[in-house]
C-alpha cells in the first residue's frame, strides 16, 4: 500500500468518525451500523499498512540501510 493509499484511508476514516459523531442513533440506525463497518474495514486497512511499513523498516535495518521511508 503506498503513502497515498494510506493517506485517503486515514482521511475517510476521520469522515466516517466525524459523520458517525453526528448522526442521530434514534433517527438512522443502519446508517450508523453502516458507518461503523466501514470504519472497521478502514481501520484493519490502516493497521495491515503501518504492519507492512514496519516489517519494511525493519528489512531496510537488517540489511543496514537506515534511511528514512517518506
């Protein structure tokens, strides 16, 4: 997943927690079951990504180059 991908996860899953915020439950409860379930996917998206950098970083050291990923 590269850094655009990451950064449009991230974005969407601000939306989505701000849209959830609010909304009213009393008024539209499966709009907001809606919601949670795509702030779960993103979620498990933005956790698998920054797995992936980590496991990228820890490569790049293992085979001694310490420069920075943007």
């Amino acid at each position: 997943m590269d850094v655009k991908t990451k950064n449009k996860i991230e974005e969407a899953d601000n939306l989505l927690a701000n849209a959830l915020a609010s909304l009213d439950s009393d008024k539209i409860p499966r709009g907001i079951c809606e919601v949670k379930k795509a702030q779960e996917i993103l979620n498990k998206l933005l956790k698998e990504y920054k797995q992936e950098q980590a496991q990228r970083q820890q490569a790049k050291r293992e085979a001694g180059d310490w420069t920075m990923d943007q």
